[in-house]
C-alpha cells in the first residue's frame, strides 16, 4: 500500500527520525564543550567528532545488505536498541565513554538512515519520493531548531543533572514512534551479505558516472558540514564572535523552512541539474566565506546562518533523490549505502582535517578551506562529463 508523504503513518516515521536525531543534536554540541573542558585538544575533538561518520562510512553498504536481507522493520527494532544502549553508556561513565559512544552512534546511524530511506522510498509512490526523501530530511534536521540551544543552556547551569535525565529519556522516545509503525517488513529475494556482492557493487558504482559524480560533490559538501558540525559551537562559545544558541537557532530555522517549503523544487525525475546544485553549494561559499572573516564583520555574522542552512537543507536531499532513480533498482540497497557512505567519510574528514587546521593555524583558516572545497565542488559539478543515460537500467552481473 502507498501512501502520502503527509499521512499520519508516514508523520510517525517522521516523529521516530526527530527523537533519533534529537540526542545526535544535543551531543554534537556538549561532547566537544565537555571534552575542551576536560583539557582534550581540538586534533583529539576533531578526531572524536569524525570517528561517528567515519563508522558510519565503513558500515553503510553492508547495512544495505542487512535491510535487504532482513527487512526494514527487524533492523530498526534492534539499531533503536542499540541507540538506547549507547546513550546509557554516557549518562553512566560520562566524559570518559565519549570516544566508545561516537563509534557506537556511527554503527547505529549507519543501519538507522539506510532503514529509514529505503522505508521512505518502498512505501511513497515514485512522484512523491522526493517530497518524501525531503520531508526525512526535515525530520533529521528539525531537532537543530531546539537541540543545540537546549544544550547549550543545561551546560551553563554547571550542573548535568538535568542534561543527564534529557538524554535517558530520549533513550527510549524512539522506541514508542516504532511501535505500529508503517516500516517495511518484507524482505528482498535473494538477498546476501558477501563480500562479492560489495565488491560487484563497487565495480558498478566505479562505472556509473551519476553515482560518482554525486559521491564526489556529497564528498566535499560533507566536509564542510563536517567540519562546521564539529567546530562552529566551540568557535562561537571561546571567541565570543556569536551567540552560539542564536547562531544554530537561526541555521536551523532556515534548514527546517528551506526543506518544508522548498520540497517541491526538489528533482524528483532523475534527471541531473547542475544548475540547482551550483545555487546550493554557492550557499555554502558565501556562509563559510563569510565566517572566515567573522572577526569584522560583527552581527552580520548570523547572516552565514541562513546560507549554511540554505546548503545544508537541500545537498543531501537533492543528491539522494536524484541517486534513488538512478542506481540500478535490484542493487539499490547496496548502491544507496556506497552513495551514503561518501558522505560519511566527508563528514568524518572534515572533523579530522579541520581539527588540525584549527590547533595549528586558526578558525578562520578553517572556515576558508570549507569555502575552498565549495568552489572546486561548483567546478566539477559543472565541467564533469553528464551521466550516461543506459545507466539507469545498469545491473551488477
């Protein structure tokens, strides 16, 4: 049975991905202050904060493989355990379970975003996947708008008692959206966890110009978002150029808004526009530019913001949609987790590379580098070679 993408079912999925990602929006922010408090160095936060995508990375294609094997539904049931487990972990051993618990929020969100998209995409009709895929991503997104500055207040306080209690109760929050949920629980024929079937992917992936040139530009967007994920709370906390909860408050509304309102205008055809993907990472140049140079331009700094958030809300769901028609349908499990994984390792490489830019150089040697990569990303999304249509029906033989 299809069904809409603003139906109460699919608003239930969409309430599961919201509570998920809440505890992801909380910590994000207090593990780098917690650690930085703590004396750890911004190389060693860098390196903590990318080690969760860099898990995810490694795992996403075999979590493909695994939703296939066993269906959407049995993966989420036990992957919303996990997520309750890792979250216990640190309001039990605090700061000294940071590193262990990044890794184990990267195997859960691995298998979390591939049941979930794949959920998305077998239960919309085809004409409504990208509207679907959008309002997903909303949902991932729409804990920024309340998260971060929740956070930043329950750390002033001084006392982590109250943060403690938010994070046990967002253990099992996600577990009362999954019960009765429309999930998928049919499983795909045939289906194998082998390393052949990866490396056939692979072999695919290598030669499917739509699958490389969107990995490639989610690599580099990914790394900017990596690196401002990472840094940009604990860049406007220790100098004072922002306020931090004002900042993520305003980027939030702006990526909640760009993916509600602009979901339409997302291409939800197949086809490639290059000129959509230049105005988004064109975004991300004039937001990251303008923090480079933060130190002058005074309260002009929240104007980033709205562009950061501008690319931010529509890289990922425009390249996703576009790779969910693209991709061969009976390899799709696995192609959408080499896709997935690109941004994964982005992610994870921004907050490693970006931490040693910090410690050796400055914040705004960072945010110049993160505009950097978003011009060379323009220049390959504009001079590469166009997908090769006969792709689309390819198979891995």
């Amino acid at each position: 049975m299809k069904r809409s993408p603003l139906s109460v079912s699919m608003l239930q999925m969409y309430g599961l991905a919201t509570f998920y990602f809440t505890a992801n929006a909380v910590l994000t922010v207090i593990f780098p202050l917690q650690a930085s408090e703590n004396g750890i160095s911004e190389a060693e936060i860098g390196i903590m904060m990318g080690m969760y995508m860099f898990v995810c990375m490694i795992l996403r294609p075999w979590a493909g493989q695994m939703v296939a094997k066993h269906s959407v539904f049995t993966i989420m049931k036990w992957l919303l355990v996990g997520h309750a487990v890792a979250l216990l972990l640190y309001v039990w051993l605090g700061v000294d379970s940071l590193y262990v618990v990044r890794i184990l929020q990267g195997i859960v969100t691995a298998f979390f975003s591939m049941a979930m998209q794949i959920g998305v995409a077998d239960v919309l009709r085809d004409e409504d996947r990208g509207q679907g895929m959008a309002m997903y991503s909303l949902s991932t997104v729409l804990p920024g708008l309340y998260g971060p500055a929740l956070a930043l207040v329950l750390w002033a306080q001084g006392d982590m008692k109250w943060l403690l209690l938010l994070i046990t109760a967002l253990a099992f929050f996600p577990l009362l959206f999954f019960i009765k949920s429309p999930l998928p629980k049919t499983k795909k024929d045939n289906a194998s966890f082998t390393f052949k079937e990866m490396f056939s992917a692979m072999k695919v992936a290598r030669e499917h110009d739509g699958l490389m040139k969107s990995s490639i530009i989610m690599l580099a967007g990914a790394s900017i978002f990596g690196g401002l994920s990472a840094f940009l709370p604990l860049f406007l906390v220790t100098t004072g150029t922002g306020n931090a909860a004002l900042y993520l408050f305003i980027q939030a509304i702006v990526v909640v808004g760009s993916r509600f309102f602009f979901r339409k205008h997302i291409p939800s055809d197949g086809h490639w526009n290059p000129k959509f993907i230049t105005l988004v990472l064109g975004s991300s140049i004039i937001g990251t530019g303008l923090l480079a140079f933060s130190p002058g331009i005074g309260m002009f700094v929240y104007v980033s913001a709205v562009f950061n958030g501008i690319a931010t809300a529509m890289l990922y769901p425009t390249l996703t949609t576009y790779i969910s028609f693209v991709v061969p349908h009976g390899q799709r499990h696995i192609l959408l987790g080499v896709f997935l994984a690109s941004y994964d390792l982005g992610f994870s490489m921004g907050g490693f590379t970006m931490g040693f830019i910090v410690q050796f150089f400055s914040y705004e040697a960072m945010f110049a580098i993160c505009s950097l990569l978003g011009v060379i990303a323009i220049g390959y999304n504009l001079f590469a070679r166009q997908t090769k249509p006969n792709m689309k029906k390819a198979s891995i033989g």
